[in-house]
C-alpha cells in the first residue's frame, strides 16, 4: 500500500464535482504525488497538449473525471460540443496513456450509456442492446466510445485501462447554474429562491415521474480510491463485462425527490409541473451487484447527503450566481 501512495496519479478534470471529490479522497489518503492540470493550461481536446503533458509529467496512473457534461437543456442544445469535445477528451487521454505506458487507467462514463427502455435495474451487459434517449444522445456515444476504447486497449495491448459507470451524481462543488445544471442541484436552487423570494410555488419540468437514482459524489470517490487498490482490467474482462456500474442499487421519482428537497430547504409553498417539457428517460436505476460482491458499497443515504450539499451551496455565495 505505501509502493501505491507513492505511485504518480494523474486526476483529469480535478476542478468539476467529481474530480474535486476525487482528489479530497487522495488527499485525505495521503496520496504522495497527485498530479491536476488547470485549463486552459492544457486544453485536453487538443492531442498534442496531451501527448506533451503525458510525456512531461509520465504518470503511473489515470484517473479521466474530465468531460464537458450538463442535464437534458445543456446536452439538447449543446449536442455538436457535448460529442466532440468528449470524443477528444477521452481518446487523447486513453491514447497518449497507453503511448506512455500508464500502468492503470480508470475512465468514468455515466449511465446514460444505457438504452433508453432497457430492462430495469440496468445491468452492464445492457449496454448496446438497444436506442439510446434522443436528449442526451450525443453525450451517451462519446463515453460509450471510452468504454470501447479502454476495452480495446486491453484486449489488443493487455492495457490495465477499466471503465466505471456512476449513476447519477450530486454533492459539494455542483453544477447550480439552472441552463446547465443537472436536476438535483437545480431543484436545491429552484426551491431555495422560491423561499427566499416567498413564492407561493415552484413549477418542475414533466410529469415528476420518471424514477432515478442518486448517488453522493463522495461515495464514488471511495468507489474510485478502492477500484485503486483493489480491482484490475483483467477482474473485469475475464467476466464478460467491458465497465462496471457504481451506484445505490435504489431510486426514486423525481416528485418524491422535489418533496424532500422543498423540506430540507424549508420551501412551503406548492409543486406544479409542465407536462409540456420533456421527462427524458422513464427509469434509470442500476444494478451494482457487482461492485457490491467485489467488496464496495455506498455509505450516504439520500437524504444526508443532500442536506450536506445544501448546506455547502448557503456557504459559497459564488454558487448562487
């Protein structure tokens, strides 16, 4: 374990929610030698930026959290950029890892990788079984070519590259802006102006009933620190799977959800919905019994967590904006 904390770890994409949760966790570990890069410092869509970095800095491990991402608005409006962009994120990545020899990579997607009506709880082996949900299309293919390009530097180089799929993610450092942000920090924002501007309700997009899972940005850093430690490429390929999902294993309808959020916030007035906007996909909830039987499991619960993010948004007046 001391070899391992002494190893060079580069974190891609260590200012977002999720990398900056990451790079908490190496701290709090005691990671000896963490490498970030600021953009525009180095710009990742930009190949020979990365070549370079790599070359410069030759890191031992990899951890992609970098990517350009948002909810149904930003991906619906944004598409030509939410594919790009992530497209070059990652293959300049993955690609100048193995040039370099990267003894470990680990590339985080997203599971909006998975068919729009696949069967529920969604199991990895769901994947390119069926048609993806049109808002967020463009997003779902970039990481879905991740996953294949760390599958395929394995089997063809025996590359230690391995793929995992959160569920969806919220917590310190969230996305609050209402154009871009995903739907639990733009309840959190909804319900806190309505309170503060005494509004007599807050109005929702779609119908409320769509179900989705949630899961503490924390935990997936613990989930990210233990794949470290634990679990290689060949634990996975060798059962079938190209990526492994990371999750709670539980969901919820988004009008529970608005309910919650309305009482930890204190908001008293009422909850309506335009059912003239879209809902996105019907059901996401995954299955991680995997994860779950290779030794990890989530410690938040719903509720927690999203009391802590509140209270982290009241502090960071900058997040308001």
């Amino acid at each position: 374990m001391n070899d391992l904390k002494k190893k060079k770890i580069y974190l891609a994409g260590h200012t977002g929610m999720v990398g900056s949760a990451i790079l908490r966790k190496l701290n709090s570990e005691v990671f000896e030698n963490v490498i970030v890069k600021d953009f525009p410092g180095v710009d990742l869509r930009k190949q020979a930026e990365v070549e370079n970095l790599f070359a410069t800095e030759k890191p031992e491990i990899v951890i992609i959290a970098a990517a350009k991402v948002g909810g149904i608005l930003a991906n619906n409006i944004y598409r030509a950029e939410f594919l790009y962009d992530n497209l070059m994120i990652e293959a300049n990545l993955i690609n100048s890892a193995f040039q370099t020899g990267v003894e470990k990579l680990i590339f985080l997607g997203s599971s909006c990788i998975y068919p729009k009506l696949a069967p529920q709880p969604l199991k990895e082996e769901y994947l390119l079984t069926g048609s993806l949900e049109f808002t967020n299309e463009p997003y779902a293919v970039a990481k879905i070519a991740g996953i294949k390009l760390c599958e395929n530097y394995f089997r063809q180089y025996g590359c230690n590259f391995l793929s995992v799929m959160p569920t969806n993610l919220y917590g310190i450092n969230d996305n609050f802006d209402l154009q871009t942000s995903h739907v639990l920090p733009a309840l959190l924002r909804k319900f806190h102006e309505a309170k503060e501007r005494n509004n007599e309700k807050v109005i929702l997009w779609g119908t409320g009933k769509p179900l989705r899972e949630f899961l503490y940005v924390d935990d997936l850093a613990e989930a990210i620190i233990f794949l470290i430690k634990k679990i290689n490429a060949q634990n996975l390929y060798s059962d079938g799977i190209t990526h492994l999902n990371i999750g709670t294993g539980k969901d919820i309808s988004i009008n529970d959800l608005a309910k919650i959020i309305s009482d930890i916030v204190g908001f008293e007035g009422k909850i309506e919905y335009d059912s003239t906007k879209p809902d996105g996909t019907p059901r996401k909830l995954l299955d991680v019994s995997r994860i779950n039987k290779l030794g990890w499991k989530y410690q938040t619960e719903l509720e927690d967590g999203i009391k802590k993010t509140y209270q982290w948004y009241l502090s960071k007046p900058e997040a308001m904006i």
